[in-house]
C-alpha cells in the first residue's frame, strides 16, 4: 500500500467531516448537553419544590392530625368537623388546593383509609409526604395499643443501619479511605462513552462507504487508488475526526460545568440538594435510570461513615485518588483498537450492499458483540474480577468496553497487556479480511449480498 495516498485520502475525510455544519453542531451542542446533564437534576431539584400549599384535613380518626405537621411546602389546615362534600363543593373559594379525609378508625386492624382529593393531579412529593405522615399516626397508634411501656423507644434501640467504611491498603500497609460509588459512577460513563463512539463512528464509517457506492463516486476513486487503500485511508479519516471532537467535548464540557458552578453557586445548589434526597435518587435522575431497578442491580449508597469520617471525604478522597492520566490513555487506546475493529467490518458490510436497507442481516452478527459488551460492562462494577467480566474484557469484541469498565477498580498490568495485545492482532485479521470483502464488494452492483456470497470472496486470492 502507498502511505502517502491513504494520507491524502485521511486529509480528505478529515477536512470534509470536519467542516461540516453537523460536526460543529454536535461539537458544541454536545457540551453543553453533557454540562446540562450534570447540573440541571440538582438544579431542578432545587427550583422544583410544592411552596405554600394549603391542605385541608377531614380526620376521622382522631388520630392522623397531629402527625400532619406543617412544612415550607404544605400548610395543612385541620376541617375534621366539616363534611367533606361542603369542601369539595367550595373548593375553590376556600383556596385550597387539596383535600384530605381520613376514615374513622377501623378498630379491627387498627388501621385507616385515605383519600386525597385536588383540582389538578397531585405531585408525587405531596402525596408521598401524606402518606408518611399517616403511617406515622397509625404505627404509633399500633405501638400504643400493646400497652408496654417505652415500646416505641425499644424498637427504635433495636433497629441497626450499620454504615461500612472502605479502604484500599498501599503496597506500605498504608489504608487511604475510597467510596465504591465513584468508582462505580466513572465505570458506567466511560462504558457508555466507549460503547456510543464506537457505534457512532464506526456506523458513520458504513454509511460514508454505502453513500459512495450507491453514488457511483467510488467507481473513480478506484481508478485513482487501490480500494484497501480507500478503507484505510476513510477508517483511519474517521478516526481521527472522533478523538478531535472526544477531545474538544472534555475540554468545553469541563470549562462548561466550572462555569457554571462560579455563575449560580453549584455547591450550596448541592448541599440543599444532599439534605432533600440521597445520592442514589440523585444518580438515578441524572442516568434517567428507575431507582428501583438500580437498586434491585445491587447499585446502593449508605451516607453515613463512621466516626472520623465521613462519606463526602470518601467521595473526594476517591476522586483525587483516581489515575486520570491511566484511564485517559486507556480510554484512547482503547477507542481506537476497538474503533479500527469494528469500522473495519462496518466498512466490509458497507461495500457489500448498495443500500443502508440492505445491511441489517450482515450487521446483525457484528452488533451484537457489541450489545453485550455494554450488558457485561454495566453490571462490571458488582464484581469486576469475576469470570464473565474478566472473559469479556479478554475477547477482543467486547474487550474495548468492559475493559473500560474495569479499569477503575484496579486492573493487573498483565491483563492490561494482554487484553491489549490480543485486540490489536484481532484487528489484523479483521482487517485483513474486511480489505479482501471490500476489495470485491465496493464494485458489485445490482444483486444482493448473502453470507454464502461473502465466504466466495474471502476465498479469492
């Protein structure tokens, strides 16, 4: 192969992407989203509070009232000797905004019934702090009726919520205190970074060979250069497009974020943030992850540390404790491994078919490696050094990803090495066999491609 024509052929891809009104879109819009995405759920969750609602109360029971303790939210206003029905009828003129009726007390199982009435839908936080309140009233009432005295003192003595403290020993025996949940948090975003490049890019690799084909530009591309010459020339184009704009995304987004914290005052934004909800709902709505899914995956959070320390000392203990220099250098190395890899049979399927319709069968087989990588690294946290995620940071199609994932939690430097070295010949071969597809494939025009017809072209010399 002649270097100096696939360069030419790198510029070229290069200086077209680049120049294109969606590449600065997406790498400018792009920061700004990912800065969007850290600030604004503290944020909203700030702003977005129920102030100066007014709640009226019908108590039955006689005993829920003095549990519906005012808040700066809800006022809650005590109408247990009126009808319902009457406050419903004059709702609105009584400036209410909703209704809350309690059953008499049901002396059999020692419980009640609520209904909440209001002119709109009620908020979820409304509802869930009347809910709590009731509990409160009737397990105090529950307490009570057994007739022991301090039962109430008792359970709470009983009841154990023992937070646990981890260290990480130095090589001297030497504890420095870490918060799994960093480490956790940073292998789910570079998984999902890696897992998003690669399918991007490597898709961007395929639609640029069909576009090409089905244009007829190709037919005098090659007669200017060798056809392996084109796929290297486009993959390595690509590439090189996708670390400028990871590159400037890192550097905006993290001028973004500092920004902002200066302007609005990010940390007393989070330290009201950390008294109203705790870090697992947090990072739920920041993810757009159900809570109840991360939780039932393993994913919880315990804020209180022992004495001497605290769970904010473990955060930031953790955060100034990571390699970044280490994870950074292998995000890049493995990007583009994984990258060449993929684009490389991206590029085959694309000079295979005349449309973008005509891809689905042959890229099924390639794609889903890469779906289960992004399975494996997401549970990778639970248990980095356990078989399948150790087998899946060592097979070379799905090694990009949950490697990634890994690292964070401390990989040997030997598996490092060889997962390395196997991606890289895996490559080769990928490549070498991609070249001979697209070679014959970039040129075929008006039958569609099947397996059988792929295997025939390996075959050739």
């Amino acid at each position: 192969m002649n270097f100096h024509i696939i360069n030419v052929i790198i510029g070229r891809e290069y200086l077209t992407r680049v120049k294109k009104k969606s590449f600065l879109l997406t790498t400018f819009l792009a920061p700004i989203f990912l800065a969007a995405i850290m600030i604004l759920p503290s944020v909203i969750m700030f702003m977005a509070e129920d102030k100066g609602k007014q709640v009226a109360v019908v108590d039955g029971s006689g005993i829920v009232m003095p549990y519906m303790v005012d808040s700066e939210a809800v006022d809650y206003v005590d109408y247990s000797g009126e009808q319902p029905d009457s406050i419903k009828a004059g709702f609105k003129g009584m400036g209410l905004d909703a209704l809350v009726v309690v059953s008499p007390l049901d002396q059999e199982t020692r419980s009640v019934s609520v209904s909440a009435y209001s002119l709109k839908p009620m908020s979820v936080d409304m509802k869930e702090a009347i809910r709590a309140n009731v509990n409160r009233a009737v397990e105090d009432y529950r307490l009570e009726s057994y007739d022991i005295d301090g039962l109430k003192q008792i359970l709470e003595d009983v009841q154990a919520d023992i937070p646990v403290a981890t260290y990480t020993l130095e090589d001297d025996g030497e504890a420095r205190i870490t918060s799994s949940e960093v480490y956790m948090f940073v292998s789910l975003i570079f998984s999902i970074i890696i897992y998003m490049f690669i399918a991007m890019f490597s898709g961007m690799v395929m639609q640029s060979v069909i576009e090409e084909k089905s244009s007829r530009v190709v037919e005098v591309l090659v007669s200017s250069v060798k056809a392996t010459e084109l796929m290297f020339g486009k993959i390595i184009g690509v590439a090189c497009v996708a670390l400028t704009q990871f590159f400037l995304w890192v550097v905006l987004t993290g001028v973004l974020v500092a920004g902002a914290g200066a302007v609005i005052g990010f940390d007393s934004i989070a330290e009201s943030a950390a008294v109203q909800t705790d870090p697992m709902t947090q990072m739920a709505e920041g993810l757009g992850v159900d809570q109840e899914i991360m939780e039932q995956s393993g994913m919880t959070v315990q804020m209180e540390m022992p004495s001497g320390d605290s769970e904010l000392a473990a955060v930031l203990q953790t955060l100034k404790d990571i390699d970044y220099p280490m994870l950074l250098i292998s995000f890049v190395i493995y990007f583009i491994l994984g990258y060449l890899l993929y684009a490389s049979l991206f590029a085959a399927i694309g000079s295979a078919v005349e449309n973008e319709a005509d891809t689905q069968q042959l890229q099924l087989p390639v794609t889903i490696p890469l779906i289960l990588a992004f399975f494996i690294a997401f549970y990778a946290f639970k248990a980095p050094d356990s078989q399948v995620v150790f087998w899946g940071s060592m097979i070379p199609f799905t090694s990009p990803i949950v490697m990634l994932a890994r690292i964070p939690f401390g990989v040997p430097v030997w598996e490092l090495v060889l997962s390395v070295v196997l991606l890289l010949l895996t490559f080769a071969g990928i490549a070498y066999i991609s070249a001979k597809i697209y070679k014959i494939g970039i040129l075929m025009f008006g039958k569609k491609t099947t397996f059988k017809d792929l295997y025939k072209w390996l075959k050739q010399k």
